[in-house]
C-alpha cells in the first residue's frame, strides 16, 4: 500500500494507544510517507519520544517553543498532506471541538488546511458519554474524518467500545485519502435506511422496530470509497454526519418513495435498506381515535413497492440492491424476491437467526445474486457486514463493465 511522497504530521495525545504509535510510523514510513510527529505532555508518559524520533528520522516536537527556537504551527499545518490525532485522547477531543489551544497539538490542528483525521482512544463509559458523542458529532460536522473505534479488551480491563483502531487499519483509512482505495470515486449512490411511520391519526402511527443502524452503515462504506450518497432516512433516532453522505429526512412509506424516484434517475447504486411499511391506513383522521367501540377495524391499503418500482425503471450499468427480512422459508422468499421485482442482489436476514435484525450492532446475512449460490456470511457488526455488501456490489459492477 503506496503512500510515496505523502507529508503526513501524527499527533500523539494522553492515551495508553500511545504505545502503538512508533509501530504506526513504521507503517507510514515503510509506505514512502514522509512523517512528522508531534505530542502532549500527557503523552510523552505513554510514549516515548525518543522512540518516535527514531522509526520518524524527524525531532519530535513538544512545545509551540522550546525557549530557543519557535516551531511554526502554522508552517506545519501549511506543509502537511494529511494530519491525523492517534489517540486522540477525550481531553484533546474536547478541545479541538471547541477551538481551545493551549499546546502545539491544537495550534497545529486549527492551522491545518489539509484533511484531519481522528482516532479516538478511551474507555468504553467515557466513549459512550454524551458530551463525547456530541464533541464527536461535532467535529464530524467540522470536516474531519473519525476512524472508528475498536471494540475489545481496554486498559480497564473491561471488554467494549472504545480501543484505537490498529495501526494497519489507520494506515487504510489515510491510503484510501488518497485514492487508492476510492473505486467508487465519482459515482452516485442511494441508500435508504430506517423505519417509515404510517399516521392513523394525529398522535397515533403504525410502524416497525427499525433502528436504521444497518443503513446508515451501508452509507458510510459506501462513502468510505468514494461514492457521494443520498441518504433517504425515516423516523430514526440515528444519523450520520460522515462526508460525501447527504441525508433526506422522510416520515412515511410514500415519502420516501417520492425521494428515491427523484433521486435514482442519477444515480449508478441504490441500495434499499429500510423496513418500509407494506400497508398504510386507507383513511389518516384528522382528531385523535377516541376508544368509544370494544373492538375497532381498521382498513388499509397498499402502500408503493420502492424496490419493484426502481427495478422496473432500472437501466444498463445501474446496481440494485434490496433487503429481505424473513422469519420462514427465508432463501425462498428472498429468491422470488430478487427475481419478482429485477434486482441484482438481496441482502436476506432471518429474525431466526440471534444477533441479528432490529435494533442490534450485528448481523447475519445471506446474499443472492442473480448468478451464483448464496452466499452466507457469519455473524458480525453491522458495519462489517455493510463492508461487505458493498465489496459485492464492486463484484457486481466489475461484471457489468466487462461483461
């Protein structure tokens, strides 16, 4: 993995991670990148900075003065290609979401022009903090790239979310920066994802337990390489602020199907991961139901079919996908539904199977494509598994060009 002439400055704060940075400039400079590194006090207790200046053929550099000289934080922030936090700590993270500047990292970090990237790196309580995820969200919003965290063994002790990425999957994330991990530069997909709500009257709806989790995922890899993606989102309390994903806010089944009409006609992927409702009530009251019977009917109709109407208007060099979620005779309803409605592929999940569906960070999938046996894949986060799909959707492509 080639990052030849890349002028990258890593910023090393007050983590235990710390210990896996010189490893990680081994790694940078093994791939012709030309590293400059810099630290916190804080994690000069973790790291020693000897041990950087050594693998980094460059001074590492503590301080915005060493009482001598001035190292130019603007300079620095001017030169780089890339800068990137690992570990970010929760202190520095703070910070840099609030514009605070009281050592070089920070002063470096609001100089730089290039793209940043953060490593976030702490316990699972303080990673799943509220004011944490809002500083997060935060910088997300700010431009800057989070690599995900880890989830694993932590220096608590404890087992969750909250370890720095390793250092080879840091090294992707920067590779793919500059785009030699981005096949899907240039193209546009959509991807929908999340409930719909079906309003019976004005505080009453009929819905499901989507959480959008799997969507919103399926979003992010796509935009991970390269791809800009509209995001058409029902009633969900997740989100995703990432870079090159723009979200669509819907509530029901016919909004949403008005958004993916409108956007499909441009786009070369769709990928329709929401739980749209099958039926809708065929009269909305406009005053709340009062419970005056002791049994009440209620009449329903039909609501569109996204994935058979996209399929029927699909063209030559578009990839449609589409979910299928199961709780019987799950590959036979899933085949009759890849073939019924002109997909490419249906991405099939069994509420048979523990771990997977709503509201969970994991899945079991099964893939069906056109050609070929199903493919089962084991059980895995979300976000693995929406890796995975979108690795298949590359399949899919590769044969429609040389094909």
């Amino acid at each position: 993995m080639s990052l030849a002439g890349k002028k990258i400055v890593l910023a090393v704060t007050g983590s235990i991670a710390a210990y896996k940075t010189p490893h990680f400039v081994r790694l940078l400079v093994k791939a012709g990148a030309e590293v400059r590194v810099l630290v916190t006090d804080a994690a000069a207790q973790f790291v020693s900075p000897l041990s950087l200046a050594t693998v980094s053929k460059h001074p590492v550099l503590a301080n915005v003065s060493d009482g001598a000289t001035w190292n130019n934080h603007v300079e620095l922030g001017l030169w780089a290609d890339v800068m990137i936090i690992a570990p970010c700590s929760a202190n520095t993270l703070g910070k840099l979401a609030n514009g605070l500047c009281d050592n070089l990292v920070c002063a470096v970090y609001l100089s730089a022009r290039c793209p940043v990237f953060i490593a976030p790196a702490m316990d699972e309580d303080m990673w799943l903090h509220a004011s944490v995820q809002s500083n997060i969200r935060k910088i997300q919003r700010f431009g800057n790239h989070i690599i995900p965290v880890a989830h694993g063994e932590l220096a608590s002790g404890l087992v969750g979310d909250g370890r720095m990425a390793e250092p080879e999957d840091m090294v992707k994330h920067l590779a793919a920066l500059f785009g030699t991990e981005r096949p899907l530069k240039g193209i546009q997909a959509l991807v929908t994802a999340g409930p719909t709500y079906e309003r019976l009257d004005p505080v009453r709806f009929i819905g499901n337990f989507s959480s959008g989790k799997m969507g919103i995922a399926i979003a992010e890899a796509l935009a991970a390489k390269g791809a800009q993606v509209t995001l058409v989102l029902g009633p969900s309390h997740e989100h995703t602020d990432m870079a090159g994903i723009k979200t669509v806010k819907v509530e029901s089944a016919h909004d949403m199907y008005d958004a993916c009409i409108a956007a499909f006609v441009n786009v070369q992927i769709a990928v329709l991961a929401a739980a749209v409702a099958d039926y809708r009530p065929q009269v909305r009251e406009a005053q709340k139901i009062k419970k005056n019977e002791k049994e009440f009917t209620l009449a329903l109709t039909k609501t569109d079919d996204i994935l058979a109407s996209l399929g029927k208007i699909k063209k030559a060099g578009q990839t449609l996908v589409g979910f299928a979620l199961e709780t019987n005779d799950e590959l036979a309803h899933a085949q009759e539904k890849l073939v019924k409605k002109n997909a490419d592929m249906i991405v099939l999940n069994s509420l048979n199977d523990a771990g997977a569906g709503f509201g969970v960070d994991t899945n079991k999938i099964t893939l069906l494509r056109q050609e070929g046996k199903p493919i089962a894949l084991p059980l895995q986060s979300k976000k693995d598994a929406a890796i995975a799909i979108v690795n298949h959707i590359l399949e899919l492509q590769h044969a429609e060009k040389i094909s």
